[in-house]
C-alpha cells in the first residue's frame, strides 16, 4: 500500500558494490524497510577487512513506518556487535534535516539516545513507488513542501521518488554518492522530461541502469532502474561535456549462480563483459538525441547512426499530420449503436473499435458510430424519424451516478449526442503495442476508441497516403514506435498521443522522385496484402528487407540499415525482458 517493496538481496548487493566506493566511510538508507541493504552494506565492509564494531557504526538507516524497523533491527542482528549501539530511527523521509536530532535506542537497558543527524557521503535505498496518483493519501504535503523549500519546479505529475531524491540531496555531503532503486517511469513520460534536469542541476548523473533480463521485482509489476548519482556542491545545469553511462544488465541477477561481484567490477572498471552493455552519452549527444525526438528510455542502445543521416532526411511529423486520441464521448450504447438500429445511414460512421482486430496493415472497421450534428427540429423537418427516435431512447436516461445523459454529456461545440468528425483518423497507432509494430491505415477514415492514436493530415487532403502508410511503416518507422514508449511491468509499450505529436518524426517524403515513391510502394505493397508478424519475425521477412532497402536506398541511407535493426532490436529486447 505504501509503495515498498521488499529488495531482493542481489539487488541489494549490486547497489552497494556499485555505490559504496570508500568501504570505511558511512552509508545511510532513509527508507529502510526490513534492511536488506543496510544489511548487505554491513556484510560488504566485513568483507572488505573491516572489523564489525566498525562496520555497524558505520550503516544507519531510518523508515517512515515503525514494524519494519523492528524487523531491520533484527536483520541487524549479529553475536559480534552484541551491546552497540544500532544507528536505526523512524523518520519521514521527506521531513529528514542535517543537524535535526534523532532517537536511537541503548541495547542493553532501552533508554533513549539522542544525536544530531548528519551529512551523509553515501545513501543508498529502495525508494518507495508511489505514483502521483496516490500521493494525496500517502504523502499529501510533499508537493507542498518540496515547492516551498526548491527554486526548481516538478509537474505534479511526477512520482514520489522524484521527490524523494531532491530531498536526500539535503542531508549528501558535496560530492556525495547518491544510489537509489526506483521505476522506469521517469524515462519515457512527460514529467519525466522536467524531472531528468532537475536531476543534472542537482547531482552528476553517473550512470542509469537498467535489466536486459528479467524483473528485478518478481512480486511487482513495475520496471525499475539503478541510479548511481553524485551530490554538486550547488545547484547547476549539466555542461555539455558531462557523461552519463547507460547500462543494460544481460543477466539475471537473481540467478544464484551470478557473481554480482563481479559484474559490479566489470562495471566500475570499464572492462568489457558479456554480462552488461554500457553506452557513455554526453550531455551534447543526448541533447541532440532529444533533438531527433529521442527520448533517454531508447538510449540504452548504440544510437550513433542517427548522426549520419543527413540533414533534412528526418523531419517532425507533426507537420504532415494531426495526432489525436481516440474517442471516449462517455456512453458507448448511444454512441455504438447495435443493429438493428433504425437510424439513417447518413448518420452512421465506421468505427475501431478493438486494436486486436487489426490483423493487417489496412485496418477495416469492426462496429459503428452515431455520429449526428443536427438538432432535433431539423430531424423532424426532414423526416429521419430513425435517428431522432435513436436520440429520444436516452433523453432521459441517467448514467450509474443517476445524471441525466444530456447534461453529463454536454461538450463544448457540440450537441450532448454528438461525436465530432474531426477525430475520425486516417492512421492508427496502438496505445500499447506488444510483440506486433505497425501503423494501420483505415480503409477509410473512421472514429478510433481510446486504445488507438489517430493521425490524419493537417493540410494538403490530396497528398499520397500509400507512400505516408509506407514511410511510417518503414525501418525507421518502427523504431521510433519502440523508441518513444516505455516499458510497463508485463512488458506492454506505452505511448501516448501528445508525446508522438511532439516527437515523432518521419523521413522526408519531398526528397524522393516519383520514380523512388513507385518503387517504395511497389515494395511495401506485399506487407499489406499479408498479416502483420511479430517484429522478431518480421525484420527477417524478405519481402520487409526488400522494402527496407528500398525505402533507405531512396534516401541515400542504406548504409545504416543494420545498425537502425539493431537498435530496433535491443530496445524491444529490453522492453520483452521483464517476462522471461
């Protein structure tokens, strides 16, 4: 309910080995829970020589909640450290303060022993995972807080760990080491954005890190991440020539058979292992990866292709198109009427209802819509008795709430039981893809529901929708679908409406003749005849790789279709990875 989860001791393991670079120095978790990594903390300075009497004095840890103290105290436990005093104390994370006094407890009698809190050079910790959603019941002040006490801003969309971390940045020595578990969220979402520069103001984001194999959490469907992060003295932006590493780990750590050990060596040492891939970004690379639409969920792969392709070969597709939701008008029986219906053909539409029943690259329709702009008098006039007697069947009816129809249906523009045409979309995006890729195109235009993204053009209505259909489907097509999602916990990929608009782009169809625009469809017209495959499958289709030459040979850049495929490749790898 609170967000905690309980850390599995190899993720522990390979935090604190990652982090804890002085052994001798101390290392402090703030949010605790039963101490699986104060306890690994513990273990690894022994390991490292130093004796237990040191070693225990030297781990502190604190928790919001009382019953997992208790049980951190005993994880604790150990006949060598019999009578010290143990550094543990309930506290609030957010509410933590150098110099503010907090309560330890003698071992032998109980009584209370009061110290000052102090700057920490290194904190580790499982942050908790609370989406903002559920914020105003577990920590409704820490918005409030966090705005009164920061110059720097966070949507209040952002997740509690977003928090969280700015406040740690509180109680960090400069040039402390920050190490914290918490979701991939920040990665591909809108609040994310603001979040990553909030960050680089506050610390030195050393390295990201990520699973290429398997959950980290078994009993939680959430994608995490590692982030290795260094305390800046002041707050700054990132200059230019600042590193961040992205690392992909290729084994399960979990496996008991994996030396942690020695993957945090490999780590730390650069050295080149088959147990983790790393790709080192400046703060100029990734900008200009931002630049390209790029977001940092898609950096975990070799991404250097994307400046070779020349200028102008990629542009936004936002200028091409317009990117919408699909429908949710409120009240599927009046909007999706059953047959048989009675209403007059010209106010029926087409309607998508179901993404599984795109099967091919052309989408048909799968039910149909009410769609009606006239008033209930001009109905009479004209006599289409079927539509205004469609119209009347929910004139009085009432949603589960008990509100009439008409009044919680009201829209700006439009009439309570009308859909607007203005969102029936030409292509479809899937709000979350799986195994398939793909860009359908409508049969014709027709509404969409809520699971899809609808484009259709902007401007020019007589443009060639075969060679966009195609374009969009095109290797770099398909990449940009698996680049601008992010993973969720059951390896689905979510994307969103406003984010494509902002940052999709497309290869620029005015470089091409009209001798490449008829071997580019010619190409991609097998694709359409036939089902979609899943992407694994699909890339070693001949008929695909046939189109894919085509379309990259057009634009002068077939020279980096494998690099493009295997970028592909690793980014759905990843995303996959959280099943196995």
């Amino acid at each position: 309910f609170a967000g905690q989860y309980s850390t599995p001791s190899s993720l522990a393991e390979l935090l604190i080995r990652l982090l804890l670079i002085n052994k001798r120095d101390v290392v402090y978790d703030p949010c605790c829970g039963t101490g699986t990594i104060l306890k690994m903390a513990y273990q690894i300075k022994k390991e490292y020589g130093i004796s237990p009497q040191e070693a225990i004095s030297t781990v502190w840890a604190s928790d919001k909640f009382s019953f997992p103290l208790q049980v951190a105290t005993l994880a604790l436990s150990d006949p060598e450290t019999q009578g010290s005093v143990l550094n543990i104390f309930q506290a609030d994370v957010s509410k933590l303060r150098p110099g503010m006094d907090v309560t330890l407890r003698d071992p032998y009698d109980g009584h209370v022993i009061t110290m000052k809190l102090p700057k920490f050079p290194y904190i580790a910790s499982n942050l908790p995972f609370v989406q903002f959603e559920d914020l105003e019941e577990l920590n409704a002040d820490v918005l409030e807080r966090f705005r009164r006490t920061s110059s720097l801003k966070l949507t209040g969309k952002s997740d509690l760990y977003a928090y969280l971390i700015m406040y740690l940045w509180n109680i960090l020595e400069d040039n402390g080491r920050l190490g914290v578990i918490v979701s991939n969220s920040w990665l591909g979402t809108d609040w994310g954005s603001l979040f990553r520069k909030t960050l680089e103001a506050h610390y030195a984001v050393e390295s990201v890190i990520i699973s290429g194999k398997g959950r980290w959490f078994n009993e939680a469907d959430v994608v995490t991440t590692i982030l290795i992060l260094q305390k800046k003295p002041a707050l700054s932006p990132a200059a230019p020539t600042d590193q961040t590493k992205f690392i992909t780990i290729r084994e399960d750590i979990n496996n008991p058979e994996l030396n942690i050990s020695d993957l945090a060596s490999a780590i730390l040492t650069n050295t080149p292992s088959l147990l983790y891939t790393c790709q080192t970004l400046t703060q100029s690379q990734m900008n200009t990866l931002l630049g390209f639409g790029i977001s940092p969920n898609a950096w975990f792969t070799d991404l250097s292709w994307i400046n070779k392709i020349p200028n102008n070969t990629l542009i936004r597709a936002n200028n091409i198109f317009t990117f919408f939701r699909g429908e949710r008008r409120g009240w599927n029986p009046l909007f999706y009427p059953e047959r048989p219906h009675g209403i007059e053909d010209n106010y029926i539409r087409p309607v998508l209802r179901t993404p599984r029943s795109i099967t091919h690259l052309v989408a048909n329709p799968d039910a149909e819509a009410f769609c009606c702009g006239e008033d209930l008098a001009t109905l009479e006039r004209l006599g289409h008795t079927g539509a205004l007697s469609w119209i009347r069947r929910f004139q009085n009816a009432r949603n589960e709430k008990g509100e009439l129809l008409p009044k919680v249906l009201e829209r700006p523009l439009l009439r309570w039981y009308q859909m607007s045409e203005s969102t029936m979309a030409q292509f479809m995006f899937a709000v979350n893809y799986d195994k398939r890729l793909f860009v359908a195109k409508g049969q014709r235009p027709m509404f969409i529901d809520q699971r899809l993204i609808g484009l259709k053009l902007s401007n020019d209505q007589h443009a060639d929708l075969d060679l966009y259909h195609a374009l969009l489907n095109s290797l770099i097509g398909l990449f940009y679908i698996e680049a601008l999602g992010f993973g969720r916990g059951l390896g689905a990929l979510d994307l969103n409406a406003t984010k494509l608009e902002r940052q999709l782009h497309i290869l620029n169809p005015a470089l091409l003749t009209q001798d490449q625009i008829a071997k580019i469809k010619s190409s991609f017209a097998p694709l359409v005849e036939r089902p979609i495959k899943d992407i694994t499958v699909e890339l070693n289709d001949e008929q695909r790789a046939r189109f894919d030459d085509t379309v990259l040979e057009s634009f002068g850049i077939l020279d980096l279709k494998e690099a493009i495929k295997r970028s592909l490749l690793d980014l759905y790898s990843i995303r996959q990875a959280v099943k196995r």
